[in-house]
C-alpha cells in the first residue's frame, strides 16, 4: 500500500480537483483506493457527498468513526485511541472517509505537542503526532487498500504536518503565475525542515519500544503537475511563459535542495515534471455539480459543443497521470475490473 498527497500552501492551484479526478481513474486500474479528507474545509468530501449526505454524518448521535474529527477525537481529548474508520463508499474500488469542519480544532494540539515528541518518555505527544497516520493505516486496512489519496488544505500549518507523516509521496499542483512559484518557495524549505525534524524524532526514539509505531513514511516529493494557464485579456500568454520556464528551477532549488540547479532547465526536459494538463476551467463547476470526474461528464449533465471534445481530451490526460503515478509510486500493474479482486 502507498499514500499519496497533492500539497501546496498556494490554494487555487486546483489540488482537491485533481485529487477527486485522479481518485476515480486510479480506482478503475482495479487499485482499491481510500481518500482521506484531512482538510477541515472539507471541500473533497463536498464534491463526492451531497448535503444532505454529509450532514446526516455530522448530525448522526452514533457518529464515532464517521468522520476524520470523529475517528480521532479520543486522541484529541487525551482519552483514548484512534477510532476505526467507517469508509463510504463512492465508487468500484473507491472509499472515501469523509471530513468534518471539527478537525480544525486538533491543529492547536498538534501544536502544543510537536515539541514534545523528542522526549522519549511522552508517549502522549507521539499518539497525537501520529494520529493522523493511524487512522490512515486503520482505513487502508479496512479495504486492503493499494493506494491512499490524502486531500489538506493550503497551509503549512500542523496539522498538515502530521497529514503528511501519514504519506509516502508528494505531488505538487502548480498554475504558471507568480504566486505558485512564490509558494514552492515556501512550501519546498517547509517539507525539507519536517521531513528532517521527523527523522531526528525517529532517531531519538531509534532503541524505544515507539521506534516500531512510528510513521516510516518521508512524504517524498515526487514532482509536480502543471495545469496550463486561462487566458485574460490583461495578461497575456508570454506573462505565463516567463514563470512557467522558471518552475524547474525552483523546484529543484528549493524543493528537492538540489544547490547545483540548472536554471536553463525546460520543464519539457525535467523528469520532475509529472505531467502538464490542459486547463479544463468550463467543465469543472459542471462536474462538481454533478458529483463525478470531468471525464465522466455527458450532455445530460450540461456539455455541449466544443466542451464534449475538451471531457475526451480530460480522460486521456487523467489516464496517462494515473499510469504514470501507479508507476512512480511502485502501485501493482492495472487490475481491470473490480471484480478482479
């Protein structure tokens, strides 16, 4: 089983979106795939689950489990473990455990208790740090899940912190303007300074009996995914060019550390560079509306015109991101249908 998350603490670069589409087309390679909405907007869990469905889970009196908040909530409050997840089920192969605006009230904690993990005798700050991961291995076990698709929101704050320790991999999500470049500046010496602060926790509990629960993941970055500008009257395409002919070398500067950087890199010639996907803004509100991936979308559900030419562009790009993610994370060759398994 592998974790994955799309992180960037510059919002708007469309990672919830693409976490939801690439959800729906690992799971039809026959890859049992959970998605865990860490974020406390829950805004993944908005697109797979109606209203009405998400309040019944918010309001529900026998509620434990139902929800990320409601699975760790005994954690937060210093009175018991992590919570078996009930997954829901929203697709072949697919399970979501949904999120619930609760959780940001475990950002605090986490805070208090980071500190505190390198002490080896505090097992309470490492229940908490490690919360999130549990809870990612009790609903991967739950399905015998191949792949864990982890949603947070755009920040580097705690509580994205411990939703990381829970991952292998990262993916980051980029626009080419000004600001996704700025984020990678901030979010790369970020996920360099915790992935080395979590090694040194790790290593201070190396001959403690924690060493064994601790989460043995480096939410490695494995590059990033471009989704190609919108044009506006005010800013013209070669605006786009100039930051987007820049992405290699930031990333690779300030994200991988790598000082030695080429600054003539093309993003063409980057192995980093997962994949460069087309800007599909006309069919996004259509497809959250409707609740299913862009690809997914038919006449019925509002498209027409050029717009049925752009939802068979969007498959084939989602189906080459799919293979080339189950190939870089390791994940089992397509299995077909889900009767496979």
């Amino acid at each position: 089983m592998k974790s994955l998350v799309l992180f960037n603490n510059k919002g708007g670069v469309g990672q919830t979106t693409l976490t939801f589409n690439i959800a729906h087309m690992v799971s039809r390679l026959g890859l049992r795939t959970v998605v865990l909405d860490y974020d406390p907007q829950c805004n993944i869990s908005d697109i797979f689950l109606s209203e009405q469905a998400l309040f019944d889970l918010w309001e529900s009196p026998a509620g434990e489990g139902l929800t990320v908040a409601r699975s760790i909530d005994p954690v937060r409050r210093g009175k018991g473990d992590v919570l078996s997840p009930k997954l829901v089920g929203v697709g072949d192969n697919l399970w979501l455990l949904p999120g619930d605006l609760a959780l940001s009230r475990f950002e605090q904690t986490l805070a208090e208790e980071w500190p505190k993990t390198r002490s080896v005798d505090n097992e309470r700050a490492l229940d908490v740090t490690t919360a999130l991961d549990h809870l990612s291995n009790l609903a991967a076990d739950a399905v015998q899940a191949d792949l864990l698709l982890l949603d947070v929101g755009p920040s580097l704050g705690a509580l994205n912190r411990a939703a990381l320790l829970a991952c292998d991999a990262a993916v980051l999500p980029l626009a080419p303007d000004l600001f996704s470049l700025q984020g990678l500046k901030n979010v790369g010496p970020t996920l360099l300074e915790w992935r080395r602060d979590w090694t040194v926790v790790r290593n201070a509990h190396l001959h403690g009996r924690e060493q064994e629960g601790l989460p043995p993941h480096d939410f490695t970055p494995l590059g990033y995914i471009v989704q190609q500008h919108l044009s506006r009257a005010d800013r013209p395409v070669a605006g786009y060019e100039r930051w987007f002919s820049q992405i290699p070398f930031v990333f690779h500067q300030h994200v991988l550390g790598e000082q030695g950087a080429s600054p003539s890199l093309r993003v063409e010639q980057d192995e980093a560079c997962i994949a460069t996907l087309k800007h599909f803004a006309s069919l996004v509100p259509l497809a959250q509306l409707a609740r299913k991936p862009m690809f997914d979308l038919k006449r019925a559900d509002g498209i027409g015109g050029g717009q049925i030419q752009a939802v068979a562009k969007c498959r084939t790009e989602f189906e080459g991101l799919a293979a080339t993610l189950s190939q870089l994370l390791e994940l089992p060759a397509s299995l077909g249908s889900s009767a496979a398994r």
